[in-house]
C-alpha cells in the first residue's frame, strides 16, 4: 500500500443493521487488520427525519457482537457543521457550483412533467444560467438557495478496485445539490469531505453506490482534493436472483441472533458472499480471513444469499463450540423456555452439560436446542403416530416394556449408569432371544414421545430412573387403552 490503510463503516441511522451493511462491515474490517489499518465507524444522520438513536444505539451493539471492533469514531455527521461550513465556503467559490433558487413544488412539477413524457428525470436546469441580477432578485424575494453542482458534458472516470474502469459521460448525469437551502449538507457532500478529512484511503461499499461515486468523482475534483480508492461490492441476491427478500436472508443482524445464528458462523458466511480465499476453505477461523482476505479475489458477480448454506455453517459452528460454551449459550433460551432457572442451571451444571452435550449433533441454530431437549424436562404426552403404529402394537410391547422398567429398577441408584442400563437392556433381550432393537425402539418411545434423537441410552441415565419408570408407566397405559391411531385415523381400539 502506498499510504496507510484507513477506512470507514458509515451505516445510516434509519433502522437496525441490515445483513447487506453488515456484509460491507465486514470486508472494511478483514481489510483493515489484514493491512494493520484504521477502522472508522461514522453515522450518516444527515437526514434528521429518518435518523433515530435508537438505532445508533443498534447499529454499534450488532457490530460489537458481530466482533467487528473499530478503531475510532462513532463519528456523528449530525455533529460535524463546522467542518462542513468551511467547505461549503470553498465550494461556492468553485466556478461549477452555483445557487438554486427551485422550491420543493417545482421540482415535483418538473419530475412529473419528465414522467409524463416519458423522459429520464433530471433537474432541468432552471438555475443554471441566472444572472447576477436574478440571482439578488430571487433572494431579496425571500428565496433561500441550495448548492447545486454543475455536471459538463466530459466523461467521468474512476478506477474501481472489483469492477475495473468506470466511465459515464456527464450528461447522463444530473446537477445534484451539495447544499440543502437550510444549510444542511446533501449525503454527496457530507460523504466528500467526511472522507477527506478522516483521511479515508479506500471506501468499500456496495455497488448500488457506483452512482453516488461518479457524483463524488465530480466533487472532489471541483474541490481539488485527491479522492480515495474504491472498491464496490457485489449485491447480495436471493435464489432467483433477484434482491433478496426478507425471508431470503433481507433482515437485520438482531433477528439473525434472536433465530439462534452465532455471530462467527455470520461473519464467515458473510465474507464469503463475494470473496474466496483462493482455495477450497468455507469454515475459517478470523485469523485465518485476515490474513487471505484482498480485494482483488472479490468477484464482481453478485452472490447468492442460501439461507440453507448459512444454517449448515451454523452447524458446523455449533459442533466447533466446547460443550461448556454452548451451554452458556443456549441456558438463557431454556430459561426462557420456562425449563430451568439461573439457579437450577448453577446447581446442576453438569446435567445441563450433559444435555447439551447430547444435542449438539444435532443443532443448526442455537434455538434448536429447545424443541431437541423438550422431552427431558416435559413428560411426553402423545407419542409420534406412526412409531406408535410400528412399535406399540406388536404384541407383547407393553409387557417388553415394564420388564425393562424392572430390570432398571434393580440397578442401584449410584450404580444407574449409561453402561450399567445398556447392559441391563441387552441382558435381557439376550435372555428372551430377541433382538436388542426390538427394546431400544420402543423404549426412546415411550420415554421421549419420538422415534429419533440423542443416544438412548444417555437419553435413559439423564433422566433417571425414576422418571424412566413414571414415563413407561405412562406408555404402557396407553398401549393397554387402545388408543394407537392406525393410519386411516382410527384407534387400534375400534
């Protein structure tokens, strides 16, 4: 790099982080540490009608636990008048700038003039070529003028980082306002010298941006300052293609975190919305994304957004976690399962280990292990249809069953053990010359309501045998009511 690497996140104000600005938080932060950089984050509140603290407030807790830190800021655009009044003075000195008088009815008027026939929307130039004279004539009329830029005609050029060399020709431009007639800068402007004076060497954005640059391109030349590298990034679409839906993935960092994502699982899937590392790796620890991560191995393709893909990462991240850390994760959500309380969680930490330990396999998202453990903190109350069909009608089960209720009962309590009742159970299909999935079936059965799940036979010690026994009690029951439903809807019964 020929200059030190600085650059910025700047989300705006309007709403919680949206995945496709946390996509472009992240990149800005790979690229900083790769290059030992400076991560900015400023707030774009210029628009004081769509701007809330509350997501402010938002935006800097999704980063943090995203793990994006920054390294200076949050800077306030709302908070920086000064600065931009001194440049608004050189502005107006600047031969391209010039005063525009229009009011707010007569740009609508003139846009859907353009819209009836059909024709490209854009200033049509009222202001352009005032005299002197109207000029002083407007103002003494009360008018306040906004700032306008006047584009030429001569092509507009910017090398792009992803997409290469840019052009547009000028008048496929429109002279757009820097200036507000309240004295507020426009975003253009307020994004212009909020760069150059943080020094900004690259902006990384996405590439609905590219616009917004050539107008940038403009005014940085008009204000003879040099302007920043760019780099725009592929958008991130759904699996037809088009932008994403909010259902595809078109939502907030918060609501991924709320469904159970963890935020590495998030941050990895992220960066490989776009960019590879050059090789086969999809699972990648931070250290590892910094030191692989260029931007000139970002496709300009845009990505598909596969919620399927982000929830199979999350897997693969779950089962990376120690049991102990995904205990910590997912005790808040049996909490407010109504299955523990912080208490019970600290006294029996390590039954609750155990259990987890058991789902994790299984698990996708954080969220999952509530439906996955239900069974070990409520008594089953119906039973899957169709195991009941294969398991609770060959003749014998229930007697199969309360024999190895028996059997568990002769096992000593501090002997009741995963291997001291996997053998009590084999002993005995042994000794009736059955199979032993003949009693494992139907036993996960009864004791959980489900035909599949974590092992049985840890299934059987966590939950003890006293609650073993309440819950074969319960099945053989209903195996004896007749009740099993066969599978045009009838019970067994009738």
């Amino acid at each position: 790099m020929s200059k030190p690497v600085r650059v910025r996140i700047a989300p705006s104000p309007s709403g919680h982080l949206h995945v496709g600005t946390a996509r472009t938080a992240v990149y800005n932060w790979l690229f900083a540490r790769h290059h030992g950089g400076v991560l900015i984050l400023r707030i774009e509140d210029t628009d004081r009608e769509r701007s809330h603290d509350e997501y402010v407030d938002s935006i800097q807790e999704s980063l943090r636990w995203l793990g994006l830190d920054w390294d200076e800021g949050p800077h306030f655009q709302s908070q920086r008048g000064a600065v931009y009044d001194d440049w608004v003075e050189r502005l107006r000195g600047c031969a391209s700038a010039y005063p525009c008088y229009c009011t707010p009815e007569e740009l609508a008027a003139a846009r859907e003039e353009a819209m009836a026939a059909k024709q490209p929307v854009r200033y049509p130039g009222t202001c352009r070529n005032l005299t002197d004279a109207e000029r002083r004539a407007k103002e003494e009329a009360g008018h306040r003028p906004a700032l306008r830029l006047r584009i030429g005609p001569e092509m507009v050029q910017f090398n792009d980082l992803v997409y290469g060399e840019q052009s547009r020709s000028g008048e496929d431009l429109d002279d757009f306002i820097c200036v507000r007639a309240d004295g507020r800068p426009t975003y253009n402007f307020a994004c212009v010298i909020d760069d150059s004076a943080m020094q900004i060497s690259h902006v990384i954005r996405g590439n609905d941006h590219i616009t917004n640059t050539f107008k940038q391109v403009l005014l940085y030349r008009a204000l003879d300052v040099a302007p920043p590298e760019f780099a725009h990034l592929p958008l991130n679409l759904g699996k037809d293609r088009r932008k994403i839906s909010k259902r595809e993935g078109a939502t907030s960092v918060i609501e991924f975190g709320e469904q159970g994502y963890l935020p590495e699982a998030i941050v990895n899937f992220l960066a490989l919305l776009g960019w590879s590392p050059g090789d086969d790796r999809e699972i990648m620890t931070r250290e590892e994304m910094i030191a692989a991560f260029s931007l000139d191995r970002v496709n300009a393709a845009n990505p598909i957004f596969d919620l399927d893909k982000l929830a199979w990462m999350n897997g693969e991240y779950i089962r990376a976690l120690p049991v102990d850390g995904l205990l910590d994760r997912t005790a808040p959500l049996f909490m407010a399962a109504g299955f523990a309380t912080a208490e019970d969680v600290a006294a029996r930490r390590d039954w609750y280990r155990a259990v987890v330990a058991t789902l994790q396999e299984r698990m996708k998202l954080l969220n999952d292990a509530v439906e996955l453990s239900r069974f070990y903190f409520e008594e089953p109350t119906t039973y899957d249809p169709k195991g009941a069909r294969k398991q609770f009608t060959r003749p014998g089960a229930d007697g199969d069953l309360m024999l190895l209720a028996a059997a568990f009962a002769d096992i000593d309590d501090t002997e009741f053990t995963k291997d001291r009742a996997e053998a009590a159970l084999r002993g005995l299909a042994e000794e009736f010359g059955r199979k032993p999935a003949e009693l494992i079936h139907p036993l996960r059965l009864a004791l959980t309501g489900t035909t599949a799940g974590p092992g049985l036979f840890d299934i059987v010690t966590l939950l003890g045998k006293e609650n073993c026994r309440v819950r074969i009690e319960r099945a053989v029951q209903y195996i004896r009511s007749g009740d099993i439903p066969t599978a045009d809807g009838e019970s067994v019964k009738s």
